[in-house]
C-alpha cells in the first residue's frame, strides 16, 4: 500500500551556501576601492575639489550652492529659457539668489564628460569651468578667481 510520508519541517532550511557550494557572493570591491565609485561620484568630487581650492583664495563661495546635473534643462528650476539663445550645449551656469535659494553655480556633467578623453583632462576642464562661473557671479576676469586659469 502507500508508504508513510515524513512529516515536512515547520521552517524551511537557511541557506548558507548557494546550490554550487561556492558561498554566498559578495560585492566585487569593497567600498573603498576606486572601482565601487561611479562617474557620476567622481565627477562631484571634481566639482568639489575645485570649489575647496576657489573657496580658500575667496571665502564668500561658502555661501555659494554648487550643483552638478546631467544635462542642461533638466534641474527642477531649469526650463527652456534657462538654456538662452546659446548655439553650444553650456557647461556650467550661475543661477544668482532668487525666490529663498542661494547663489548657485551648476555644472553639466555629460556635456563636461564628452569633451575630455581622461581623468586628469576632466579635472582640468572641471576646474575651469568652475572658475568660468565663479568668475561670472562675482564679476571679476576668470585669471584674477585664479591665477593658473588656462596654464595647466
């Protein structure tokens, strides 16, 4: 006749190992391996990087916001109008304070990525286009924000 049926575990079994025996997987890199940081990460660390070094020689960019975005025309204050007339994709911009917001200064990463072939021409590229709009929202020449602007 039937043979008895084993009663079934109340809890199913903890895996500790996955069906091949080789353990559970992990990350590739820890998190503090370079190769865990995005582009998008690094980018903003340029970003920043530049805006430390301006804000040493000029103290009033503590109350200065810097963002970094994709692309033009996509922040939540960014319209079509935001963009202007310009013929050439923008790289950076300065949005002066309006509406309860500080001065800001952003930046585009793509239009910034594309343009440059490596790290170290994107961080030279970074820079100067960050001492472009600091230059442009305190209204001084680009040289006198920083006196290495376009020798490096």
């Amino acid at each position: 006749m039937d043979a008895p049926v084993p009663p079934r575990p109340a809890q199913p079994r903890i895996r500790r190992r996955d069906r091949h025996g080789r353990g559970m997987r992990g990350p590739i890199a820890p998190p503090q391996v370079p190769l865990s940081v995005t582009r998008a990460d690094a980018f903003v660390d340029l970003v920043y990087d530049s805006r430390d070094r301006l804000e040493r020689r000029w103290p009033q960019l503590s109350q200065v916001d810097f963002l970094v975005l994709e692309v033009p025309g996509t922040g939540p204050d960014e319209g079509p109008e935001a963009a202007g007339d310009e013929e050439t994709v923008p790289l950076g911009r300065v949005a002066p304070a309006a509406g309860g917001y500080r001065d800001r200064i952003v930046i585009y990463r793509r239009p910034v990525e594309i343009r440059t072939k490596g790290r170290d021409e994107r961080a030279l590229l970074v820079h100067d286009v960050v001492v472009e709009q600091v230059a442009e929202l305190l209204g001084l020449a680009p040289e006198s924000v920083d006196p290495r602007y376009g020798q490096e």
